[in-house]
C-alpha cells in the first residue's frame, strides 16, 4: 500500500516542491530588480534635485549684490526653493510623502525659472541628465 501511496501522490510533492523551488527563486529575483531599479530611480532624483540646488545657489551668488525690489521677490523665491531642497528627506525612501515634495520643489523650480526669465527644460536620459536654456 504504501508503494502505491507514493506513485500516487509523487505528482502531488512534486508540485509542492517545484513550488517552493520557483517561491524562492522568484523572491530572489525580484529583490535583485527591486534593488536595481531603487537605485536607479533614487539616482534620478539625486540628479535632479541636485542640479535644482546648484542652479538655486548660482542665481543666490549672482543675484546678491543686487538689492532692488525685483530682485528682492527672486531672492526670496530661491531661499524658498533652496529650503525645500535642503529639508527634502534623502535618507527616507519610505517617506510617504516623497513624490509629493518633488512636485512642490519642481513647481518651484519652474516658478524661479519664470521670475528669471529663463525657459528650463530638464531632462533625464539614459545617457546623461541635462539642464538647457
């Protein structure tokens, strides 16, 4: 009986084992990819975030010396832009409102842009991430 047993339940472990074999294969591949593809977007957004803080800072540097109405309403939208980037939680990918932060920092970005007169195009490529003007 019991050689009959596992003739006819072998499809049955068989299953089971191809299972637990393709579970574990699958839960490895997909942390790899999730990995890969973490820090690929995480860099993305560093080279975006980046290039929003340089461009803030050159514009602080160069619009500094300068102490006209004008210039004091873009001062002030670059300190504000400069304080977004600098409180944006890099360190927290489980921060839950993340995605929202980058739109207001983008939005400001643009606003700044705008009061500078100055059309920005950001794009990010698979070659190389760009600023033009």
């Amino acid at each position: 009986a019991d050689l009959f047993d596992g003739i006819v339940m072998a499809e049955q472990r068989f299953h089971g084992e191809g299972y637990q074999e393709g579970l574990a294969e699958g839960s490895h591949a997909g942390m790899a990819e999730g990995r890969r593809c973490g820090a690929l977007h995480g860099a993305r957004i560093g080279s975006e975030i980046g290039c929003y803080l340089g461009f803030a800072l050159t514009w602080h540097c160069l619009l500094q010396k300068c102490t006209d109405e004008k210039n004091s309403k873009k001062m002030k939208a670059l300190d504000s832009l400069i304080g977004m980037i600098q409180k944006f939680p890099y360190e927290d990918p489980t921060y839950d409102k993340l995605q929202e932060d980058l739109e207001r920092i983008r939005g400001k970005f643009k606003q700044v842009c705008s009061m500078l007169n100055i059309q920005s195009d950001f794009r990010i490529g698979t070659e190389r991430s760009s600023l033009t003007f």
